[in-house]
C-alpha cells in the first residue's frame, strides 16, 4: 500500500501472476476541519486514518488473492479498531500498568516505578514483535514491507522505477510505523513518569486518555526526523532504524514489482514517464 499527496493505492499479486491495483482519492477529514491540521491534532488524525485505509487495504487484498466473502463493511471495519485498539491498551497499557504494581512494595520512588513500568512495556513490545516475525506468513507481509521501503528510496532518489535500481536501497526507513510506535513507547515512558503513582485504576484511565497526546508528539517527532539530516536526529531515531531489522525483509523481484505499480498509482504522471 502506498500513500500519495492526493491518492492512496494497493496492489496486490492475483493467483493468476498479474498484479491488480485499487486506487482511491484521499478524502482526510482535515479538508472539511483544518483546525485538525494543526501540529498534534494532525497526529492522532493521521493515526486513525492510517488504520482505516490499512484495513480497507486489508479487505482489497484478501478478495484479489481469491478469498470470498472478505470485503469488510464500514461497521466492520469500526468494530475492527475498536477490537484492535482495546487488545493494544490491554497489552500495552493495563498489562505492565498491573503488573508494574508488584515491586511497589520494594520501590517507593514514583518516578522510578513509572520507569520501571515503561521499561516493561518496552519488553512486551519487543517480545511482542520478535514473536510475530517468527510466523512464517507474517514474514512474508514483512517482506512486501521491505519492497515499500526500498521503492520509496528509490522515488525519493530520483532514479527510474526498476526492480534492478530498486533492490540496491535500504529496507528501512525513517518515517517507517515502526518507527512511530517505538517513539509512542518511549514518549509515554517520559510523559507518564511526572504523573505519580495513584490508584490502580487511576493510573491506567491516565494513561488511556493522555494516548492521543502521546501520539500526537510521537507524530510530529517523525515529521521532523523525516526532514532532518542532523546527525543528532539520525542518531535519536537509529533504534527506530534498528527495530526495522525486525519488522523488514529482504523482498524478491516479485514483490518490488507490486510495491512499483502501487507507488505509480499515487505518483504524478510526469514522474512516471522516465520510469520505462
């Protein structure tokens, strides 16, 4: 799936070998409230359209590979992120908040328990990611996550679109997702250290309720590494980079081929022209 100024498009490999693409125009919400593009806003905003369009992409490429009955409605697709935004603040939230609740007997310091806390969600993040690469189709969605990164490399370098050009270039990328939720773990641990050690319950509706805040910074973090060529930036967002080696893998041919069509989808025709 590849995201453009004004479209979005996914392509996918047919049982067939041919390659099918879906192209929609972007409609953001910020167009009818600009007030949402403003910085912070814009992140929680971006967040919820991404998972929007990813599941709708999720839907497109499950009835192209030849599975019936896969398309999700627009209530399905609610119900889907509300279902995975709840497994992600149990895993991620309530988890290390409770269980973080068990060395309150030997530390008393609530700075230090909050880091203690952030230091396990840390460790169910990674524990987390580690566990999903070892699957073996999860390996492969991280191939195509290789061919996105490679293929915007090689846009973003000017060079024409070929699957030779395009193998030559990294496979991560510093506006990777990756990237944003590794900084989402690391800006709640700062943010969630100056708020004490309430009750139970008090401490993880804190947490819930100040996540769009989180996301917000995490957002604009990436925006600004993004543009950056600061060696002090490079070197803040190295894990992020480092992470990738996990959630990334060295795509085939076949795979750069369809992360081509996709990125020719949403790109100006003239950029096209030279890629032949």
């Amino acid at each position: 799936m590849m995201r453009g100024p004004e479209y979005i498009a996914t392509a996918v490999r047919e049982p067939s070998g041919g390659i099918v693409v879906e192209k929609d125009r972007l409609e953001s919400i910020t167009g009818r409230y600009p007030i949402l593009k403003k910085p912070m806003l814009r992140g929680v905003v971006a967040l919820v359209e991404s998972l929007v369009y990813g599941l709708k992409a999720l839907s497109f490429s499950a009835q192209a590979a030849g599975e019936e009955g896969e398309e999700l409605s627009n209530k399905e697709i609610a119900m889907t992120m509300v279902l995975a935004l709840g497994l992600a603040i149990v895993l991620f939230v309530v988890i290390p908040t409770f269980a973080a609740k068990f060395i309150h007997s030997a530390i008393t310091d609530p700075g230090l328990l909050n880091l203690l806390e952030g230091i396990l969600r840390l460790a169910i993040f990674f524990a987390y990611i580690g566990g999903i690469s070892m699957l073996k189709d999860i390996q492969r969605v991280f191939q195509y996550h290789g061919a996105e990164h490679k293929t915007i490399h090689a846009y973003e370098a000017g060079v024409p679109l070929t699957i030779e050009n395009i193998k030559g270039y990294s496979r991560l990328h510093p506006r990777c997702g990756t990237n944003f939720l590794l900084i989402v773990m690391v800006v709640s641990i700062v943010m969630f250290a100056f708020l004490g050690w309430p009750d139970l319950w008090l401490r993880i509706l804190s947490r819930i309720i100040l996540l769009p805040v989180v996301a917000g910074i995490a957002y604009e973090i990436i925006r600004f590494a993004g543009r950056s060529e600061h060696k002090a930036v490079a070197c803040a967002i190295a894990p992020g980079l480092w992470l990738q080696q996990l959630t990334t893998r060295e795509p085939s041919d076949d795979q750069i081929e369809v992360a081509i069509q996709a990125l020719k989808a949403v790109t100006p025709a003239e950029s096209n022209d030279t890629d032949n």
